[in-house]
C-alpha cells in the first residue's frame, strides 16, 4: 500500500494548524489498530520531502541527479506493508487512512 502526496504536500504539512495534523496521525492510527485485527502491519515509514531524494537515470553511466524526477504531479510520500487475506480487506483498510491523500494498493510479486 502506498501513500502518494501531492506536491505541495510537505509545504501544506510545514503549515498546517494542529487539529489538521492530529487528524491525519489519527487516521493512521486507526488505519494500524485495523490492520492490527485483520491481517499484521510488516513494515511502514513516512518518507522525508523529495527534494532530499537522489534518482539514478537508466543507462551503463546511471547518472546521479538531485530530487524526484518522477513525471507525476503527486509523489510517494510514505508506505505501509501489510500481510492481510485479499485485496478486498486492503482496500476497506485503506478507507480508514486520511481522505486528502491518494491511496496506491498493490500485492507484492510471489517468489
């Protein structure tokens, strides 16, 4: 499952007022005690602003460049891997996660 943000996400977060942010870590609060009852959170993290990410570009050279220059207009803004039965339990999770962000639920390759 995983967190996509827009962005202006971090500069929204930087200046969002308490009640906001208390509601968004509410969200994943309810999101985990849920996961927590149905399946197992395997792991999660939030990420740091993509300015801080580095790129490698395809090719023999895989050139090094500074920031996220995905062509999207949201970014990865955090994850979650959870072990639950089916995609239909996912999904009903990821309902409990803040309404403002976009949600990407994907099952992990078997192998």
């Amino acid at each position: 499952m995983i967190q996509l943000v827009e962005a202006d996400h971090y500069t929204k977060w930087n200046s969002a007022e308490p009640e906001e942010r208390e509601r968004l870590f509410a969200s994943l609060k309810a999101f985990a005690a849920a996961v927590r009852e149905r399946g197992e959170v395997v792991a999660g993290e939030g990420l740091a602003d993509p300015s801080t990410a580095r790129t490698l570009q395809p090719g023999p050279e895989r050139a090094v460049t500074e920031g996220p220059y995905a062509e999207t207009v949201e970014q990865l803004g955090g994850f979650y891997v959870i072990d639950v039965p089916d995609m239909d339990t996912a999904v009903d999770l990821a309902h409990l996660l803040a309404d403002h962000i976009t949600v990407e639920i994907r099952p992990t390759t078997e192998g």
